[in-house]
C-alpha cells in the first residue's frame, strides 16, 4: 500500500512531518500558511516581551480562526452580491423571450 504524501511545517524553530489525507499540494499550501502565521506571531510577540509556546500557539490559532472567519464573511457577501446581481439581470429579460422566466440555477427542474 503507498503512503501518504507528508508535508513539512517550521513551526518554533522545530520542523514537524505530517502525513497528509488530500492532496498534497494543498497540505503544503496550509502548512506554509501555518508558518507563516506563526512567524508573524513571534515576531509580534518578541517585540512586545516574551511568551511561552502554548500561548505563541494559541495566538497563532486566534490569528488564523480570524482569518477563517472574514473570508467566510466575504463568501457570504459575495454570495448574496451574485444573488442581487443575477436577479436584476434575470427581470431585465422579456417574459416572451426563450427561456425567459424560467430557474435555470444548477438543480432546478427547470435547468437546461
């Protein structure tokens, strides 16, 4: 049975391998997200005075669970921008017109 590929993370002036389940050019894009994040915490903290790892860690966590939480915001408003837009668009098209007055959203029973 092949293993799994494994990715590599800097984190705390140690290196930690880890097996991966996907695919692995997106475990190493969120590993080296995790370093990146986690350096920019030491930085930040290191000017400030020190911490211990755990509290480096955690800050690292809030740093990244913030960053989650604003682009889910962002798809949710994107969403609901594409929704307005499309609807405006779709009552722009004359009921007489093929295909007008239809849902033709992927699903729909009406789709094409």
């Amino acid at each position: 049975m092949p293993s799994q590929p494994r990715v590599t993370i800097e984190a705390l002036g140690k290196s930690y391998t880890f097996e991966t389940r996907g695919e692995s050019r997106q475990a190493e894009e969120a590993a080296g997200l995790a370093s990146q994040i986690i350096r920019k915490v030491e930085t930040s903290v290191g000017e400030a005075g020190g911490a211990d790892k755990i509290a480096l860690l955690v800050l690292a966590v809030l740093d990244a669970a913030g960053q989650l939480v604003a682009a889910g915001e962002n798809h949710r408003q994107f969403v609901e921008r594409i929704g307005a837009r499309s609807g405006e668009l779709l009552s722009r098209i004359p009921k007489g017109e093929a295909g007008a007055g239809r849902d033709i959203r992927p699903g729909s029973p009406e789709e094409p």
